[in-house]
C-alpha cells in the first residue's frame, strides 16, 4: 500500500529530509469526497419526462462519461493523498489548512 516506501521522506512543504523513528514530522492524510447526496429530481418534473427524453438524458451522460478515463472519473469524486510534513511546517499548516 505505501508505495513509495523506498523513497527518501522528504517534507511536503519545505522538502527536508525527514527520518522515521525520529518522531520530527508528521504524516497528513487528506481524504477528499464529491457531494455524495445523490442529485434530486423534482418528481413531477421527471414524471412528466418521456422514455426518450430519459433516454436521451442518459446517453448524454453516458456520452460525457466516455471521454474521461476510469481514473479521471474515480478522481472527479475521490482523491486520497497523503504528505508529510516537517514539525515545523506542520504548526504552520494545521493552523491554516485550505490556506494552501
Ligand atoms: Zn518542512
């Protein structure tokens, strides 16, 4: 699972090296969801649609979906990442963490 376990640790941030077994940098990992609220349709509107306009609607969907690689879809709704940082760049971050 952690495949770059051979890699060098190096800080997310400020990109120094980081050594495990040290305890001097931390492991952030971000976990970022699409709206999983299924869309809502207003009911008597689509109770009014015709079997080919829901056909059409599908299609057209299905067409979208077509030029996106299965990896471009899985990230249009779920990234997982993980960064390390240095304890240093950590205080900074967690203190602002969507500020970039
Ligand atoms: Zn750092």
């Amino acid at each position: 699972m952690d495949e770059d376990s051979d890699m060098p640790l190096l800080c997310h941030r400020c990109g120094c090296d980081l050594t495990p077994g040290e305890g001097n940098f931390y492991v952030v990992r971000i976990e970022a969801l699409a709206d999983p609220t299924p869309p809502r349709y207003d009911e008597d509107e689509f109770a009014r649609w015709t079997a080919e306009e829901i056909d059409a609607e599908i299609n057209s969907l299905l067409d979208e979906m077509k030029h996106l690689s299965e990896q471009e879809m899985m990230d249009q709704v779920y990234r997982r990442l993980t960064i390390h940082l240095c304890g240093r760049c950590y205080r900074r971050w967690i203190e602002n963490p969507a500020g970039g």
